[in-house]
C-alpha cells in the first residue's frame, strides 16, 4: 500500500471513530443537562454550586494564552515561573510562564489581516503608525498536555506566516492526495533571525513534520482530532475578539516601543495574502 492510500485509509478510519466519539459527547451531554435541571431545582444545592464555581479553575481565567518571542532588552514583564527571564529568541508561553527553545504544535486558525493604531512611542511621544497585524491560533503539544496559544505576526515576521499558508494549502485542498484538515497537520516552530533595516530581528520557521514517503505526520487519534476540532471555533471565536478591539499585541502585553525594526517594509493589503 501506497503512503497516500495508507494516509487515505488512516483519515477515513479516523472520520468514522470521530463521528462515534461525538455521538457519545452528544448523549453524554444530554446526560449532563438531566442534572443540571435536578441541581437548579433543588436551591440549596445551586447555591452550593454557584458558591464553588470557581473552585479549581484558576487557570481557566479569561486571560488571553499569549505566545511571543522573547527578546532581549525589549520585552518587558516576561518572567519564568522559577523568576528567570527566558532565552533571548526562545518562544515564551505566558499563562505558564514556560519557555521553548522549538514548539511541536498544531495549527488551528490564521486570522484575516487587520490595521490597528500604533502605540505611543516613548522616546518622540508620539503615536507610531497602524500597524498590519495577523493572529495565528493553535495548541502547543508537550507530549501529555496540549495548550492553546495564540501569536501576533506583523512586520518582517509574517513572510514565514504567509509561506506556511501557502505550503498548508497544498494538504487543506487536497493537491497532494486525500484534503487534510490544517489542524490536524505536525508543525514544528522554531526561531531564527532576518536582517532588517534596523538590525536583526526575530521571526518563526514553521517546518510540516513528514513521515514515510515525504507524507504529512497527521492526528490519528480520534479524541485529539475531536479536541483540535472545537479548539478551532474558540480560538476563532477569541481571535475575532480581538480583531474587533483592534487589538495589538502590545495592548494585551506590555513591551517597550518604538522599534524601527519590528514595521514593515512596505504597505500590506490584506488581499496580497497568498492563502
């Protein structure tokens, strides 16, 4: 059997253990609405429920699953949890407050671009330009857990991001054989420096993890592949929250401005995006 009709026959096994697996989600969750009618009609108890709602949820707060870049004498207020500042050009994880020096992680959505208003530079007072911005979203996979992220592209950084969309789309609409979903595709992260006009600046290599045969390494099993699949619509979700906010990195995490080398070379329509 050939690596395609191996890819084939492992994504059409996994469709079917999906569609089970949420047959099951879906009777389990009618389960869960029996109770929950049981719990609100005894006042007690939904007291006692909304007194503990919080009670082990502490690091599921609404704060937004940053992933950036670190780099040296710019970003402020990245500290590791044992109080270290991370690796110059090491991936920095905030909600855990872990470093990375490569990410194996699966990509769940890239946003539209979107302009938003520069901050004010500290140094001329004055406003910096808008900036184009795109948000990518996905999961970093540790081996055990898998965390959501999401990561600003703007600038000098979003040729990598462009190039992987395009590389994507040859498995997305199935140029290459059976269409494969992005998120379901192994993307390796990593970090290296380009040259701007200003000096060197830090970008992410995306690397598509293949296998035997020069094949996309693909989830294969069907509880993650269910998990990827509705982390799509939240990220999606948080993503067109802050497209609408106009939100740019530096608003949602506070680093020094007014770095020549983080704009971009030229004017980007969001219609040039390649994918």
């Amino acid at each position: 059997m050939s690596g395609k009709d191996k890819l084939k026959a492992t994504v059409e096994k996994l469709k079917s253990e999906t569609a089970q697996t949420q047959r099951k989600e879906d009777e389990a969750m009618e389960e869960v609405k029996k109770d929950l009618a049981t719990v609100q009609g005894n006042p007690e108890l939904a007291k006692m429920y909304a007194e503990s709602a919080s009670v082990g949820a502490d690091n599921l707060s609404g704060e937004m699953p940053l992933l950036k870049i670190f780099t040296a004498n710019k970003t402020k207020n990245a500290e590791l949890a044992d109080g270290k500042r991370p690796n110059d050009g090491w991936f920095f994880y905030k909600p855990t407050q872990q470093q990375f020096e490569t990410i194996t992680a699966h990509i769940l959505t890239i946003s539209r671009g979107f302009r938003a208003e520069g901050m004010v530079n500290q140094k001329t007072g004055k406003r910096d330009a808008p900036k184009f911005n795109q948000v990518m979203g996905g999961v970093i996979d540790t081996g055990d857990r898998l965390l959501p992220f999401v990561m600003y592209f703007t600038g000098l950084k979003l040729q990598n991001l462009w190039d992987f969309g395009k590389e994507a789309g040859k498995y997305t609409k199935g140029k290459v054989g059976l269409p494969i979903p992005m998120f379901a595709l192994t993307v390796k992260m990593s970090t290296d420096t380009v040259e701007g006009s200003y000096g060197p600046v830090w970008v992410v290599n995306f690397e598509i993890v293949k296998g035997e045969n020069d094949m996309p390494v693909v989830v294969t099993d069907p509880r993650v592949f269910g998990t990827l699949r509705r982390g799509v619509v939240k990220l999606e979700d948080m993503i067109a929250s802050i497209i609408d906010a106009k939100s740019t990195e530096e608003a949602v995490e506070t680093v020094e401005t007014g770095d020549p080398a983080e704009a971009p070379t030229e004017q980007v329509s969001p219609d040039d995006i390649p994918f």
